[in-house]
C-alpha cells in the first residue's frame, strides 16, 4: 500500500515535510517522491503494483490534455531506499493539476479510453493516472463517476487549491 502527504500552505519547511513523508516509507517502499506545488507539497511513497514502470509513479503532473513527465532533482529512482525521496523543486508552468493517490480505481480502462476518444494522452499503465485529467473534465463531478477505493489530493494549479 502506498502512501500519500500533503502540506497545503506556502510556509512548510521541506525537511521536515520530507521526515514526516520517510515515517510512512514502510508503505511504499519501492520508490518515493516530493513535489514543491509553489503553494505547498505533494509527497508519494511508492508501493509498485499497477503502471510498474517509472512512469507510473506518483505525483502525476497534468497539463494541456497529458500527463507531464516529472523532473526530479534527484535521478528517478533514487528513492525511499536510500531514504532521500526524488524531488521536483517547481511545479512546471504547463500544469494545470498534481495529483497523489493511494488506493484503486475499478474499471478505470474504459474512463481512460472515454478520455483519450476526447484528446487526452497518458504515460503509463497506472489507474490513477486517470484521475486529473477527469478533473479537467468534469471537475468535482468526477467523483460520482467513480467506483473505487482511494485516498488522494489533488493540486489545481489554476486556483492554487487542494480537493482532498
């Protein structure tokens, strides 16, 4: 089981966001990952069972109908094993939405195809890579469209706001 972090507000200090995100690494112990949205952070620690390349890891960054490819600054995969998470210093001016989710999004094939038959494009196999871009397109409505068990947070870059 993976985990999820999030600290909303522009005054968290990043090592102690990163300690508390290394107190769960127990969960998600193949890889891990925080992300500075400007307006807070998004922290994932990986445990790989769906998308299970480096490509299904966690935060999804969204933006222009895909999923942007993240940036850490540290090499992908230097991870929760060495107990320094990748980090991805800004959040890139082209995204609209980060997202970390721990959880399962049943049947989310036939969402994805429903998206990508209305332009959307996605990196990996991951089922919760889905989920932003059905935030762009139905917004808080998508959660009625789910049949699922997951946690998340989710950053609008455009409103600078989470939706947990």
């Amino acid at each position: 089981m993976c985990s999820i972090l999030a600290y909303c507000g522009k005054t968290g200090d990043e090592d102690r966001i990163r300690e508390a995100l290394l107190k769960t690494i127990s969960r998600g112990p193949d890889a891990s990952r925080l992300l500075n949205t400007g307006n807070g952070w998004l922290g994932f620690n990986r445990l790989s069972i769906m998308g299970l390349t480096n490509s299904g890891m966690q935060p999804f960054l969204y933006g222009n109908k895909m999923t942007i490819a993240a940036t850490p600054g540290a090499p992908e995969g230097a991870g929760a094993k060495t107990a320094a998470p990748d980090t991805i210093p800004v959040l890139p001016g082209s995204c609209e939405a980060a997202i970390v989710c721990n959880g399962e999004i049943y049947g989310f094939r036939p969402l994805k195809e429903e998206l990508e038959g209305k332009g959307y494009s996605f990196i990996s196999d991951s089922d919760c890579e889905i989920l932003p871009a059905l935030y762009r397109e139905y917004g808080t409505d998508m959660f009625a469209m789910l049949d699922a068990e997951y946690a998340l947070v989710l950053y609008d870059a455009k409103t600078k706001e989470y939706i947990a």
